[in-house]
C-alpha cells in the first residue's frame, strides 16, 4: 500500500512514505498512539530503545489498553462490575466517589 500523500501523517519523498512520530506502515496510515493516548499516557518508543519497534502509548498508573482508555484495577476488582477500589480512583470527583460507594453497597 503506498499513499501519495501518506495518509497525511508523514512526508512523500521519491515516491516512499517517511512517517511522522506516532505513525507507521508503507503508507503511514498507523496511529500507534491513537486517541492521543487519551490523555492518559505519553506516545514515545519502546522501553527496549530499538529503533525498529514503532512508537506506542505508554499509559500513567492506573491506566492502560492501547490509547490508555481503560482503568487498570488489578487486584483491586470487585464484585460482578469489577469496580475499582476507590484508592484507584483518585483523580474522581467527591460526588463521583460517593455514588461508586453507592453503588459498590448495593
């Protein structure tokens, strides 16, 4: 797959694709970040340092899937929902916090 204009995150030259940071593929239509990591991590390269492993999101604590949407719980699920303890939670409301214990109690 080659693109002309590179999916428009990277720069055609001679007729190859040079990706811009984040993107990757033959036509640099791959958001390895996608969702700007949703605000919930940091797009960088690999741990390893290895030029050839593409750049991903590297989600905050409590954080984690491929765009970093999802809350990570661990040990911490309960119950049916798997609801977070609210330690995990940290960064929620009162009033959020409230209606998970709420909820939790049920």
């Amino acid at each position: 797959f080659r693109s002309s204009n590179c999916s428009l995150n990277g720069e055609c030259i001679n007729g190859t694709c040079f990706c811009f940071f984040g993107f990757s593929g033959s036509g640099c239509e791959v958001d390895n970040c996608p969702n700007h990591c949703s605000d919930h991590g940091t797009c960088k390269e690999a741990e390893s340092g290895s030029s050839c492993e593409p750049v991903s999101c590297h989600c905050q604590d409590g954080w984690t899937g491929v765009d970093c949407s999802r809350r990570a719980c661990g040990e911490q699920c309960k119950g049916p929902d798997m609801i977070c303890e609210l330690a995990a939670y940290g960064d929620l409301s009162e009033d959020e916090k409230a209606a998970l214990r709420d909820r939790k109690s049920v």
